[in-house]
C-alpha cells in the first residue's frame, strides 16, 4: 500500500510521511521528498516528521539484535552462520568504518543513498560492537545531515535533482577511482 492510498483510506499525510520514514531503506531520504513534493507539507514539519520517525527504529534495532543473535547463536546452524558473519564483517568491514569507527559511521549514514541510513547504520554499530549511547547519538547525526540535504535538494526541485544526480555520478567516479 503507498503513502498515497494511505491518505485515502483516511490517515493523515503527516502520518503517512512518518510511517514512510520508518520503513528500511525508504527512511528519510524518500520520507522528505513524499511529505515537501507530493503532499506539500512545509518543510520544516516534513524535516521534523522525517527525522523523529526515521530515528525511532534505531533504539530497537540496536536493543534487540544482540538478544535475538545470542538465543538464535544457540541453534547449531545458526551459531556457525553468526560466528561466520561476525568475523567476517570485522575482518573485512568497510574500512571508513573499522578505522575511524565512529566517525566513520556518521559519514556513513549522513550519504543520503539508499541503504546507508539508520537501519544500515544501527546494524553495522552493532556488528562492530560500538557503544549503544554514542551509536545513537551518531546516527541521529548522520539522519539530521542527510536530512538537510535532501530537503534542500527538495526545495530546488529539478535543479537539486540535477545538483543531486552530479554529485552521485562524481561520487561514483571518485570511488572507483580510488579502487
């Protein structure tokens, strides 16, 4: 069901705009532009809709998962995959975030791309075992730039999606460049 139907069916877009913002991988990089292009909520409640709502799973995320990982590490199968994945992910992990931690992280999450936001954030703090407060604290960060970004990006209209798609393509160039 889209955001669209949503508002339909009788609920707000305010409250279409923070569900969209909680959802993995949409967050709110696709939460802003719904909520300033499509509904035409004002950007400063769209930004603080956005962010809250993109920011409420990561408590949870990073809460739950050492749980559900030690009852699941007791299963055979599962304990070999766990044992398999955790060593792998810190042996070869991404090196911006196994060298500068949590730095590297905010970098990480503040990239407003698909799949680098707070659900990928709060997974990879704790795949590398970082500390609960201050992954919180950074990830809000990173959400909060990524936010600015892309409302200013909204707020240009074709020409922040043309400032966007250069930026992405140098991004890409730079960093095959760099391999």
């Amino acid at each position: 069901m889209t955001p669209q139907e949503l508002v339909t069916r009788g609920i707000s877009p305010e409250l279409a705009v923070f569900l969209t913002s909680m959802l993995p991988i949409i967050e709110l990089r696709g939460a802003l532009p719904l909520a300033i292009n499509v509904f035409h909520i004002t950007w400063p409640k769209a930004f603080l809709i956005s962010f809250i709502g993109n920011l409420m799973p990561v408590p949870c995320i990073l809460w739950l998962l050492g749980p559900i990982v030690n009852i699941l590490s007791k299963i055979k199968p599962f304990g070999r995959f766990f044992t398999w994945l955790f060593e792998r992910t810190r042996r070869r992990g991404n090196k911006l975030i196994t060298k500068y931690e949590e730095i590297g992280l905010l970098a990480f999450v503040a990239i407003p791309l698909p799949m680098t936001g707070a659900w990928t954030g709060a997974l990879i703090a704790f795949l590398f075992g970082l500390d609960f407060k201050k992954s919180i604290l950074i990830i809000a960060v990173g959400v909060l730039i990524a936010g600015i970004i892309v409302t200013c990006l909204c707020l240009l209209g074709w020409l922040g999606a043309v400032i966007a798609g250069v930026g992405f393509i140098l991004l890409a160039i730079f960093g095959f460049w760099k391999l």
